[in-house]
C-alpha cells in the first residue's frame, strides 16, 4: 500500500540522516587514522583524501545514468547495505593488527566507489517525496544531513580515548537501519524513455544537458571549480592544522569539523525561516568569496578558539552555497534526466576534491602548510573575477516553476 507524501519525506530524511550520521564518524575518524594513529606526512594524507574522492570524479556522471534507468529505491537498498561493507573491513584488519597506510587506501577506493552510485540514486528520489516544494525540500535536507554529521563528529571526537573499532561499528549499525529506512520507501521506477540508449550514450547526454542549459552549466562549472579550489584545503590543511600547530587530537578535529557543520545548519535554519532568495546565484558566489577570506585567516595559524569561529563562519557560506546550488540545479532538471544532472552537481561539488587533495597535499610539503594555504586563494581570486566577467552566474535566479507547489 502506498504510504503518504509525508510518511515518505520521514523515511527518505531518516536514511538521509543516519547516512550522513555514518559520514560524519568517517570524516574524523579517517584523517585521524591517517594523521594521528599512524602519524602519514602530508603529501600521503594529500592521497588519502584525494582517493576518497577520485572515485565520484570518475564514477558518479555513470552513477546518474544508472539511477535514470533502474528503481532508484531498490538501488538505494543494494547500495546502502554495501557501504556498511569497507567499515567491517576495517574493523578485521584493525582486530588483526593489519591497519596500515594500504588498507586505509583500499577503504577509500571501495567507500568512494559506492558513494558514486549511491548518491545520484537518493538525491533523484528527493523530488518523489518533496511535494513540489524544491527548496523547501532542500534546505530540509540539508539541515537533516548537517545533523546527522554534527552527531557523527561528536561521536568521532572520542577516538583518540576509545579507539577506532566502537565508531566502525556505529558506522555499520547506522548504515543497515539506513537499508530499513528506505525499504519502507515506494519503488521508484525510471521514467518511460522513448529511445533505448546505452548507458555511455547516457551519460554523454546527460552531459550535453548540463552544458547547454543556462541556469545548471554556470552552477556545475564555477561549483567544480570552487571545490578544486577549497575542498582540498579543507580536507588535507584542517588535520595537518590540528596535529601540526594545535598539537591536537581527535577532539579538535572533530570540533573545528563540528563548527562547520553549526554553520552549514545555521544557514540552513535561516534559509528556511526567510523563504526563497531570488538571487540564487550571487549567493553562491558572494559566499565562495567568504569562504576564501576564512582560509586567509586560518593562514595565519590564529589561536585555537579564532579557528573555531572561522570554521563556524567558513560553514555560514558552505551552507549558502550548496542550499543556492542544490536548489537550482534539483529546480532546472527535466525529469528524464534528474539523477545524471543531479550526478554532474555532485560531480561539481565534490569533483574538484581529489585534485586539490593531491595537490594541497604536495603544496603543504613543498611550502609549508600556512604557506601552501596562499596558492588556492590565489585561484579563487581569479576564478571570482572571471565569472562575475564572462558568465551569467552572477545573475541566476530560481526558475518559474519552482515557486509554486506542484507534483514531480
């Protein structure tokens, strides 16, 4: 029997928050492997992370093209059950004293891997289950996911006491109610095509949508770029910070992390207490420049409780930036071709990661780690000005037919 619009939204946000809940556990828990436990130099953590990410670089457009042709719902199901799989891995290596620099390695890829699927699948159901409310929808979301991610990192926060093995089990745990959650879900069957396409030709078609529609291409490109920019200063400099200059553990990565998170919520909060904001894409740029003036302050290597306010702050804009970008992107899709387009923004979003990781991580060697902070910003100057010059991103707004309630 089909369960109601907002039966649905519960059991799609549930999964969605104990997901994220996992990741949060991971985004510490992870680095503090690398950085702490087993003590890697900057260049190795730089390909770590970067290897956390390469696989949604090279996988998520297919990943989209996969979720178009099958029940996403079903798909979601395999997937979700299989993630909680790389977790248990760790915990016989870590059981077996074979913990080391390789198997984190192989975690990555696997985990990577799986998120390149998984992702383009559960963001295609969120229009099935939002009543036609797209950003309202989002911003919900993006408060459950922050959530979830502001519980996992205050969990992960204690592995420097209890060790890695208790958070890997809390990750396996949360990953099957995930699988329970979205059980309850209705089957989510593709949309009728009129042509049978292979998925190569799919995903090249998907990429032919993106680029030539003039509300998703500015967001995908300049999101790409940003994240090349600063997600790979975010995932590589915060751990060598904490070690390095805070001479930290895993309570101090976890609380600049969940300073973050606060200000991706409270962004969130504020988006949905004030309704829609028309200027879509001059907020994804002016919150990229604010972005850029927190990595300057942390260049300054600035006393633990600065950092923490910057990193709330950093937050502020993250949370504006993906709210705007999500919104318009998940708002512009044409359902024949939501999860490839949705696939191509996380590709934008997160795509840029990989790169910067490998590349921060050998600045960092190379310059110093304040030092290597300043090449990135460079580019984020440049990047500003040449879209507020040679692109209309400066002017996008939501399009017509999200502003009023309506059915997929």
């Amino acid at each position: 029997m089909a369960r109601t619009d907002r039966q649905q939204l519960y059991y799609y946000m549930s999964g969605h928050g104990l997901y994220f809940l996992a990741m949060g556990i991971q985004s510490v828990l992870f680095p503090w492997l690398l950085t702490v436990l087993l003590g890697e130099t900057a260049d190795r953590v730089g390909i770590g992370q970067m290897l956390f990410y390469l696989p949604t670089l090279l996988l998520v457009l297919y990943g989209g093209a996969v979720a178009d042709r099958n029940d996403c719902r079903a798909l979601l199901l395999r997937l979700q059950f299989a993630a909680a799989l790389p977790s248990l891995l760790l915990i016989g290596l870590t059981l077996g004293g074979l913990l080391n620099f390789s198997a984190l390695v192989l975690f990555a890829l696997v985990t990577g891997t799986l998120s390149a699927f998984l992702t383009p699948a559960r963001d295609s159901l969120l229009t099935r289950v939002s009543g036609g409310d797209i950003q309202r929808a989002v911003n919900a979301l993006m408060m459950v996911q922050f959530g979830g991610q502001f519980l996992g990192l205050m969990l992960a926060g204690s592995a420097s006491w209890i060790g890695p093995l208790p958070l890997l089990a809390l990750q396996v745990a949360a990953m099957l109610v995930a699988v329970f959650t979205t059980w309850r879900l209705d089957p989510a069957p593709p949309q009728p095509r009129l042509l049978k396409t292979r998925q190569l030709a799919d995903v090249v078609d998907g990429l032919r949508e993106v680029l030539r529609s003039p509300q998703i291409a500015p967001v995908v490109l300049y999101s790409f770029a940003t994240g090349l920019l600063l997600m790979g200063l975010y995932l590589v400099v915060l751990p060598l910070l904490v070690r390095d200059v805070y001479r930290g553990g895993s309570e101090h990565l976890a609380g600049l992390n969940i300073c973050f998170i606060v200000g991706v919520s409270v962004a969130s909060l504020g988006l949905m207490r004030y309704g829609q904001v028309r200027r879509q894409g001059r907020a994804i740029m002016l919150a990229s420049f604010g972005s850029a003036g927190v990595v300057l302050a942390l260049h300054l290597a600035p006393p633990l409780p600065v950092a923490y306010l910057a990193l709330f702050v950093w937050g502020l804009a993250a949370g504006v930036s993906m709210n705007m970008g999500r919104s318009l992107v998940q708002g512009s899709a044409p359902p024949s071709h939501r999860a490839r387009i949705l696939a191509a923004y996380q590709l934008g979003f997160v795509g840029g990661a990989p790169i910067g990781s490998f590349v921060v991580g050998y600045l960092v060697a190379a310059l110093g780690l304040q030092n290597a902070m300043l090449v990135p910003l460079a580019g984020v100057a440049v990047l500003w000005i040449a879209a507020l010059l040679f692109s209309r991103l400066w002017h996008l707004e939501p399009p017509p037919a999200e502003l009023p309630a309506g059915g997929d």
